[in-house]
C-alpha cells in the first residue's frame, strides 16, 4: 500500500487525489445513471393535471401527462433522523391531507464528489456532466425524509378487492346454479331408467299372461323417460352423474374472473450503496409504464447510514446492519398494500436494480423477508458482495470510536447516543476511508467496498451465492446482464492517465479477484496474456469488469438455472450490452449503466455521450431500445423477455450458455468470451 500512498502523493497532492480517489471511486463504480435531475427536470415532470388515488396513508395527488399517471416522492416509510437512522424502517404515519406527490422529493444523505471540468478529458466530461449531471446531483436536497418513491401508470386502479370479491360471488352464483342443472338433468334421467327398467321387468306371472310383441313394437325411450312416474327418485348411475359434471364446469368457467392489475416493476437506483437517487433522466419511468407496466422507483439509505453493521452492539436493533436493504424490503412492503389502486398487480412485481440497485436486488432475494414480495428480478450489472458479520463489526467499532461514541458500544445499553452522531459525520466516507491501507477487517481490507450486506445474520442468514445455491431464488424468474465496458466508468471520471487509474481501481477491489496479493498478480498477467488483440490497460479493464460485474453473475445464472426442477419454476435470461457510443467508442464504449438508459426507452436524454447527429439515434439505435424496452415489460408480464425486435430469447442452461448480446447487430451467442470466463474456473490462490 505504501507504493500506492507515494504515488497519489506526487501526482496530486495539492488536490488530495490520495483522500479522495477511493470515494469517487465508489461512486464511480455505481452507475454512470445513479444521480439526481436538474432542477429543469423537476419543474418539467410536474406540470399536468391533478390526478387523485387513496392510499392506506391518505390521499396523494399526483399529475397526468399524456397517458400516463405520475405520482412523485410518496414515504413509503417514516423519516429516518436522529438515532431512528440506526434502526430498521417503520411505516409511514397516516396522514388526513392530500399528500403533494407532483415535486421530485429529496435524495438520502450522502457525500457527492464533483470533479471540475477542465481537470476530466472530453469523454469524462460527457460522462460526468452529460450523464451523471453531477452539478444538479450535488444540487438536490438531502434529508433523512428521504424513503420515497415515485409511481409512473398507464391506469389508475380500480378497488380491485371489492371488484374480486363481486367476480367471485358471481363465479359461486354461477356455479351454484350450473350444479342445480346439472343435479336436475341428472335427476330426471335416473328417473327415466327407472322407469324403463319398470316397464320391461317381468315376473313369472306377467309373462305367462303378457302377449307375445315384436321388439320393434317396443316404445321410444322417450316415450318411457316421458311416461315414467314422477314419484321415482332412483339415484343415478355413477357413469352418468360424471358425464353430467362438465356442464357444470364448462358455465361456472364462463363466469367472470377475478380482474388483475398490471404488472409492476421496482426499481433501485445504482450508486455503489453510496450515493444516488431515485430522480435521474434514466430512471423516468414514463416510456416503461407506456408498455403496460405500473414503474416504481425507490430511494433507500446509503453508506454508513444504510450499512454500517453492529449488530448486538447496542440494545434492540440500533446498528443492525443491511438496513439499506431493509428499506427495499419496506418499500415491496408498501407496494404490497398499495399498488392496486394504481393500478398494479400486487402478485406480478419485478425487482429491478443496476449496478449498486442490482447489488440490492441480489441481497433483497438472498433474505427470507422478501419471500412472497418479489416474483421476478432484474439485476443488472449488480455486483454480488457480502461481508461477514465480525468483519463488519470491527468496521463499526472503529468509526464508531471516529466519532466519539464507541466506547458506548461496549455496554450495549446507550442506542440514544447515536442520535449525537452528526449529519456531517453520519454522511461522511469514514467507512471507506477507515479501509485504505488497513489489513484489520478481513475480507474488507481486500475490498474498499464497505457499504454491503452483512451475512450471518437474521436478514441476510448466507452470502449471495449460497443463498442461490440453497434454493431460496427457485421460484423467482431472473432476467442478468452486464454491459461489456462496465469498468470503464471507473476511470473515466477520474483526472489520471487510464494506465494509471485502472492500476489503482483493481488494487482497491482485488479481494474479488484473489485472497492474496500472488494470485490477484497472477490474474492479471492470465488477462493480459489472454487478450493479446489489446492493450495491457483494456485487458486490465475487462479483469475489473469480469471480477466485479459478470463473472459472478454468470455462477448465479449457473446456479439457478440448473436449481430449476418441476417444484421449482423459476427462469434464468442472460444478456449482455456490447452497444458502443458512437462518438466515444474507445473512451465511453459500451460504458456502466448504457443498458439502463436503452431498456427504459431514455436514450435520447442522453445526446452528448452518445453522439447523435441532431439529438436523435439512428434507426438502428433506436430499434435496439425499442426492443430492449419491450423486451423488460414482457419479463415483467410473463417471465420471458421477448420483442418482435429482437431474436428469440432462448433460456439460459449452464451447458449452452445462450446469452442475448445487445448490438447494432443483436444476436444470441452460446457463452460470449468464454475462455475469460473459464480463467475463474481454477481461482488464482
């Protein structure tokens, strides 16, 4: 670390690059999509006609643009300020007003680090400024009032439980009397055989006396079942009553079925669990909604807010750890109660996340409280990390002591003290900074990552990939993707030469390449001598965006794809982006997030990074969006990804490996850069 150390120090001392570079870092790593709108996007969401739905908090009103309902910044849990801010999230309190919900509402504290222009090459600019637009992001509100969310609808939703409860009094209505039918009709041919059977016995004495007939003279069976007593009652036969019942069946199947709402997708905002927000040009959610979804986008607490663990430090669950995630599961929970009345379908809802949001997604489903909430998920470029509970904890107990409040830790009986810990501090990169150069944590000390769950615990009982192994995402369909210039995000924003930045980035994450210093240099140079088409830095790029977006990834879809038995229903789609910014090929490529911004339809708020002539994408741009937009909707509808602009989406099998990648030229390829896939098959040691 000591080489590192000496090496910020002469490039940047003065700018103090070596305090700062591992906190950009972060944020960079999260998504090039993971922050706020200007404040021009605010006041354009809200103009439109009001728009009024019930919820079980109170009435929110909302507006109405074109054909889609949008409701903006509802609490879907309570404020988290003070010592609260260590707790998991309680339910909103009901309210007797009319909620305001056309204003974008404010982010969850966090620190935002901004980068002057003249320091960052063209592309990094484009990036920074024309993707991340980190000067409105910087600019929008922080508050512990932050756990909202914002609702994009085709439909307002009807009272779908008093309309289901009508439909299946009418389906019992109409069943009760097809039965009655089918009870009577059956009646009256048991009493016809039995009168048949009446007329055509004889005894001993009738036949002697009885007149010889031809048995064509017989009379009809009709004439019989018409002259038979009405007083015979004789059961029918057994063959009989069964050929009766589909008559029954076949009115009570015509009788109304209970309505649906519309699908509904969730979404959770990237930003490396430390920064972002749920208000971003690539999260709006009108052009989704527009194919027939209900689109909710959620803020969740970040950085040691959301994520320092110290579970059992204190009484009660002060600093119990994943309380980010807690408050994903707390929004499912709202949309759970909530969403009919907008229109969604409470029993159809897809999880979706990028980078740092897919992290949530694949944390979110790894615990037994999201079972039941979740029935599909969608996390792209997501990276799958946990830590220990005793790494983390050692982690909390030295910011802690940072702050002024550790020693209260050790007796376990003064919560109330973190209500003193400040906003300033609460929001600061103590966690991250705490890591550089330290070997006391872990796996931690390998990984500057320490906003990230916490496993061995009651929310989170294993890591991600256990988790998925033991069969807890069986019944979940999971649509996984990674785009193929993930890590470029990572340098781009970042005022160093690339050979130079790259170097530092994988030295910061080589826990997830290697336990040990030998195997993460031995890694490397396996890159470097298996990509000799490129250049040393672009082999160390595709290493970072194996290491931390794709290859784990690709052992999950592994893992669930051959999970998947009768008992266990769930899907597996595997895509990746190779679509290049036309203007920035090399620099921008197919860079962290572009895959967000063209499977939501937004590709054209974003001009400057990608290029396009007069702001608007060529035909085969925007057909490739087109495509991906339809595709995400129909994973939301049915749990297959398809669209008339696509090829077919064959499932992923760990033996075939089909993989849908996304291109000019968009084709399913078996297994795309395998033989860096297999590197990881013998991890380096």
């Amino acid at each position: 670390m000591a080489s590192r150390t000496s090496l910020f120090a002469t490039v940047s001392s003065s700018l103090r690059l070596q305090r700062w570079l591992p906190v950009l870092g972060v944020a960079a790593l999260a998504t090039a999509c993971a922050s706020a709108p200007p404040p021009s996007v605010k006041k354009e969401v809200s103009d439109g006609p009001p728009v009024e739905v019930m919820t079980a908090e109170g009435m929110v009103a909302g507006y109405t643009d074109g054909d889609i309902h949008t409701f903006r910044a509802i609490p879907y849990a309570a404020p988290v300020g003070g010592a609260d801010r260590w707790l998991p999230p309680k339910p909103p309190a009901k309210r007797t007003g009319t909620f305001n919900a056309r204003d974008v509402g404010p982010a969850c504290q966090q620190t935002v680090a901004e980068i002057p222009r003249w320091m960052l090459t063209e592309a990094g600019e484009a990036v920074m400024y024309g993707m991340t637009d980190i000067q409105g992001f910087a600019a929008q509100e922080k508050s512990g009032d932050c756990l909202r969310l914002n609702i994009w609808t085709p439909k307002l939703g009807r009272d779908f439980e008093a309309e289901a409860k009508a439909a299946a009094d009418a389906a019992a209505q109409a069943k009760a009397e097809a039965d009655a039918k089918a009870a009577a009709e059956a009646e009256a041919l048991a009493k016809a055989e039995a009168a048949a059977a009446a007329s055509t016995s004889t005894t001993p004495e009738r036949e002697a006396a009885a007149p010889a007939t031809d048995a064509s003279e017989t009379a009809p069976a009709a004439a019989v079942a018409e002259a038979a007593p009405a007083e015979l009652n004789t059961a029918p036969t057994e063959d009989k009553a069964e050929a009766a019942a589909p008559a029954a069946t076949e009115e009570a199947a015509a009788a109304p079925a209970a309505p649906k709402g519309l699908p509904v997708i969730v979404h959770m905002h990237g930003g490396g669990l430390t920064s972002g927000s749920a208000n971003h040009p690539a999260q709006v959610g009108k052009r989704l909604a527009a194919q027939g979804v209900v689109v909710v986008t959620i803020n969740y607490r970040l950085g040691s807010i959301g994520f320092l663990a110290g579970d059992g430090m204190f009484d009660g669950d002060h600093m119990v750890g994943n309380r980010g995630f807690m408050d994903g599961i707390r929004a499912l929970e709202w949309v759970r109660d909530n969403i009919a009345a907008f229109g969604g379908d409470p029993n159809n809802v897809t999880l979706a996340g990028q980078s740092g949001g897919g992290t949530a997604v694949w944390n979110i489903l790894a615990s037994p409280r999201s079972k039941g909430l979740v029935h599909r998920a969608i996390p792209m470029s997501g990276p799958i990390y946990t830590f220990s509970l005793d790494d983390h904890k050692k982690l909390t107990k030295t910011v802690l002591d940072g702050w002024g409040v550790g020693e209260l830790s050790d007796s376990g009986n003064d919560p109330e003290a973190l209500a003193d810990i400040s906003t300033e501090d609460a929001q600061s990169t103590a966690s991250t900074m705490t890591l550089v150069g330290s070997d006391e944590y872990g796996e931690m000390s390998r990984m500057y990552l320490p906003s990230a769950g916490a496993h061995g615990t009651e929310f989170l009982p294993d890591d991600i990939l256990t988790a998925v192994k033991k069969g807890r995402f069986n019944d979940i369909d999971l649509l996984i993707g990674s785009c193929d210039d993930d890590a470029k995000v990572s340098i781009l924003m970042v005022p160093l030469p690339n050979s130079m930045a790259i170097d530092i980035w994988n030295g910061y994450m080589k826990g997830l390449i290697s336990p040990t210093d030998e195997g993460f240099d031995a890694m490397t140079q396996k890159y470097v001598e298996a990509m000799p088409e490129v250049s040393e830095t672009r082999a160390k790029e595709q290493l970072q965006t194996d290491a931390l977006y794709r290859v784990r990834a690709l052992k999950a879809a592994d893992l669930h794809a051959a999970n998947t038995t009768d008992e266990a229903q769930g899907k597996t789609y595997v895509y990746q982006f190779n679509w290049k910014s036309p203007k920035y090929p090399e620099d921008i490529g197919a860079m962290h997030g572009t895959d967000l911004i063209f499977s939501w339809g937004n590709v054209e708020s974003f001009p400057v990074p990608f290029g396009f002539k007069d702001g608007v994408p060529d035909a085969k741009t925007k057909k490739l969006s087109d495509g991906m937009l339809e595709a995400w909707a129909n994973f939301a509808k049915t749990g297959t990804p398809s669209s008339s602009n696509l090829p077919e989406w064959p499932e992923y099998e760990p033996q075939k490996r089909n993989t849908m990648v996304f291109d000019v030229d968009t084709k399913v390829v078996s297994d795309p850069k395998g033989h860096l896939r297999k590197l990881w098959d013998a991890p380096a040691k």
